[in-house]
C-alpha cells in the first residue's frame, strides 16, 4: 500500500508522487546494508550527508547514518490491519541511556553504546560509518525499539506496541566534537482491525 500525491496533469498524463511505502507482514529481508553503504553519521537536515570512504560523492546527500538507519528499521517494521490508541508515549534516544551490555571497554568508539556515539576523547574515532557498523547499529535500534524498557536493554513501554522512530545525527561541539545518534521512539496500544480515535 502507498500513499500518493498527484503533482500534475499535462497531456492527458498525471504526475504523481509517491511519499510512502507500506508492506504487510514481516519485512527482515528488507532494510539492511550492503557493502557500498559507508554513511557520513549527520548532515541528512542540512543535505551535507550522503556517502563517504571510498564512495564518497554518491548517494544523497541529505540521507546520512541516522536517517538511513531510522527508514531501514521503519521498511523492515511488521504491520498488520489495525490503528494505534492512546496512551502514546514517546522515549527519547541517546546512546548514554542504551549502553552496550556487551562492550569490553576496548575500541571504545566502536559499540559502545546501542546508538552510535564517537568521541575525540577516545581511539577509533570516526565519521564515516562503514556497512558493518550500519548494520550493527539497525540491529541495535530494532533491539531498543522493541525490548521491554529495563534499561539498558530497551525502550518499549509495556503493554505498547512500536510505531514510529526519529533518529538523527548530530555535532555535540560543547562536549568536544562529539558525534552522536539521538531522537524519538513513539508507541501508543495496538488495536486489531480498528480505526483511530480523532481523540
């Protein structure tokens, strides 16, 4: 299912323009990186993103590692006939709040967190996200986004159920040149088959 809007019509020929996708059912084998996705980690809002190593200068650039992360976890989502109800509650994003369970205080600005955060202050620091690293930090995203919130292992409320992530990447210059992922996880209580309040 798409959502569309017509942009035009000459000659007899309409334009249109297609904003959104949807695919029912479960979507894994959409969504994941493959070896030319190395990502700047911010620019998306500004358009100085895009690609970057050794394929630098291609791609859009106003898509980055955040965003390209946020339209993977959303592509691969599961949906089903039904709407969301109140109550809605949204859990910000920053990667202190989710840090790794796994880390072994090594390569410290490689998986430290579940969101990506890269310091100066630290070895391995970095722009550009190479495809392991995109992949990895999806994994981690869908990991947050759908585990109970018993920090650090995830963000969801209980009782509800995912709708949407906002994630971005962003230039922390008061705490040195700091590169972090941050954002919104919304969630509201799945209805089966059943329409949206206006409430």
């Amino acid at each position: 299912m798409a959502s569309i809007i017509p942009m035009g019509n000459q000659s007899n020929k309409i334009k249109i323009k297609v904003t959104s996708v949807i695919l029912y059912g479960n979507n894994y084998q959409f969504g994941g990186f493959d070896t030319t996705d190395y990502w700047l980690y911010r620019g998306a809002e500004q358009c100085y993103g895009g690609k970057c190593g050794p394929y630098a200068g291609q791609g859009n650039i106003c898509m980055d590692a955040a965003l390209n992360i946020q339209n993977a976890v959303m592509l691969r989502k599961g949906v089903l006939p039904g709407c969301y109800v109140p109550p809605f509650t949204d859990v910000y994003v920053y990667p202190n709040s989710f840090p790794n369970p796994g880390f072994q205080g090594t390569n410290y600005n490689y998986f430290r967190y579940l969101f990506y955060y890269s310091s100066p202050s630290f070895g391995n620091d970095h722009d550009c996200l190479m495809p392991f690293e995109m992949n990895r930090y999806l994994d981690y995203a869908e990991y947050c986004v759908y585990t109970l919130n018993t920090q650090p292992s995830g963000a969801r409320p209980d009782g509800s159920s995912f709708i949407s992530i906002d994630l971005h990447g962003e230039l922390m210059v008061g705490l040195g040149g700091v590169k972090v992922h941050k954002g919104w996880i919304h969630y509201g209580i799945y209805l089966q088959g059943g329409y949206q309040s206006d409430l």
